[in-house]
C-alpha cells in the first residue's frame, strides 16, 4: 500500500509565526524575509495559520491572503506548504480548503469545531469527510490538539474509521501529550498515516517512540537546536540528544512563563526578523520581559549556539 502523504524535503516543518505591522494589520511583505531565515536554518517546509499563526485573530480574508502567499513562494523555493483550514464554520473551512488545492497546498490540516462541538466520534468523522471533499485531491490532515478545542473524543476511536472513509485523509498533526495515544498513531492502518509530533518539549520521547516527523513553533526561531537533537538521537547519542531536549524545554518554559507567542517574536526579532507585534486577546511582551527573555538568551548563550 502506497502512503496517501505528501513527500517531505524535510523532518521538522515550523508552524509558522504570522507577521504583523504595527498596528496589528496583516504585514505579507515580511513572509520573504521570514522565509529566507528559516531556509538558512535548513527548513523545507512549513505548515500556515495554525496555532502558531494566530489563526483564530485572522478573519477569512486574511487566512487566505496568508495562504497564497505562503504557497507562492513554496512554489518558488520547492517547499511544501501545509494549509490549516479549520474553524468554527465548516463552510469557512471549505472555502479555504478548496482555495488552498487550487494553489496547490502540499496537504490541508484541520482541528475540530470548538465552539459548538462535535460530541460523537460520527460527527467528528462527518465534519472531516465534508471539509476534506472540498480538496478532494490535496492530502488531508486532522489536527489533534484537545488542550485548545476542549474536544476530548479519543483519537485511538476514529482514526482508522477515516482512513477508510475519506479518500485523501492522509495523517495527523497530533499536539497532545498522550504517547500511548501516539504510538498507537505511528502504528495504526499499516504504519501508513503520516503523524506530525507536535509538542516540542516531548520531541526525544516521541522519536524514541517511532515518531520521525514533527510541526512546531519552537523551529521557526530554535532549528539548528533542534536538527542537532534529533541527529544526536540518530547517532545513538542519546547524552547529547537529552542535553539539547533539556535546552529547549528550558527556554520553552522561559516563553510559557512571559508569553509564548510574543517571545517567539521577540526571539525572531533577536534573530534579525521582525514579525511585529502579536495581536489580541495575546498580550506583547512589556520592555522589562523582553530584557528578561534577551538576558536568558544570552546567559545560555543560545545567541551564538543557534
């Protein structure tokens, strides 16, 4: 059996940060810059307008204004692009996904409706088959992230029911902490779903675990740190493979503690890209956190190791 995915370039696909002015309007003329940085760290691939992006502070228009332009210079630089397409409004979400296969996305993902939300396995699985027959030729990719949309439907319950009922489900982006879960996803419907770890901090154990593809926030700024654990992990260095893990959970828990995604712009700032702010209801990092976080960065000396 052929995997239903798409070919990845690369292992770890940031989850990119969406750039802004600084009055909080969509800034697209930063994507290039933006891209280029995370080239000269070795990405080749990205995944647009999830978390990470602020997807749910985007109106409609912007999602897909965010997409093309994502798209357009994936064609250019032979990149995948992955399109996040959920939202409340699964009309919304079809509209996106159809316009991301006519730009020729590398794979849509989407998380389940999260206001008014499914409360059934079969009305999960009805919302993904009617968003994914809006790109019926474009790999589709559920986005596991209970912590945020308060759906706590067991994956272990559905997976395999998809993949037999919609033609292009293709994997999972899955951001959870359940690695029985996970393991369960590596090894379900013949080894054949493409699953994208998506928690950072827990990278090493789900590479322990099978896992060998990842989507995260930390590889828009953090890469090289990243590249460097998993190809210690693959030497059989698992010292130096933990001391990189150790590394970026503490620099994890430095953003979680003054705000994660405005550090993470503060961190691109520190790396020559400015993004702008962070829209609301996120809060932008005060001067005094940002002399925090910089003074960190510098103590570890992560400016000189990245």
């Amino acid at each position: 059996m052929l995997m239903r995915g798409t070919y990845f370039r690369d292992n770890l696909i940031p989850a990119v940060l969406t750039p802004f002015h600084s009055d909080g309007s969509l800034a697209l003329e930063r994507v290039e810059q933006q891209a280029a940085l995370l080239y000269g760290d070795g990405v080749r691939a990205v995944f647009v307008g999830g978390t990470t992006g602020e997807f749910s502070s985007l109106t409609i228009e912007e999602r897909l204004a965010l997409a093309e332009r994502w798209l357009q210079l994936g064609r250019e630089m032979g990149w995948t692009v992955l399109i996040h397409v959920g939202a409340n409004c699964l009309a919304d979400s079809c509209l996106m996904a159809n316009h991301a296969q006519k730009f020729d996305a590398g794979g849509i993902a989407m998380l389940s409706p999260y206001y008014l939300k499914p409360t059934s396995v079969e009305t999960l699985l009805t919302c993904c088959a009617k968003v994914a027959a809006s790109a019926p030729d474009t790999p589709f990719y559920f986005y596991e992230i209970p912590s945020l949309t308060g759906v706590h439907l067991p994956i272990t319950d559905w997976v395999e029911q998809a993949y037999e009922r919609i033609p292009n489900f293709a994997g999972v982006k899955f951001t959870h902490t359940d690695l029985l879960a996970f393991q369960w996803l590596v090894h379900c419907c013949g080894g054949q779903l493409q699953v994208f770890y998506g928690m950072d901090e827990h990278l090493l154990a789900a590479w322990a675990l099978g896992g060998r593809m990842a989507v995260g926030s930390g590889y828009n700024f953090a890469a090289p740190l990243f590249r460097r654990l998993l190809l210690a992990a693959e030497q059989g260095d698992l010292t130096t493979a933990r001391h990189e893990q150790w590394r970026a959970t503490r620099l994890i828990h430095k953003m979680l503690s003054l705000g994660y995604l405005a550090s993470a712009k503060e961190l691109l700032r520190m790396r020559g890209v400015d993004l702008g702010p962070v829209r609301l209801p996120l809060q932008n990092l005060t001067s005094e956190q940002v002399a925090n976080l910089r003074r960190y960065v510098t103590e570890e000396g992560m400016e000189h190791y990245w």
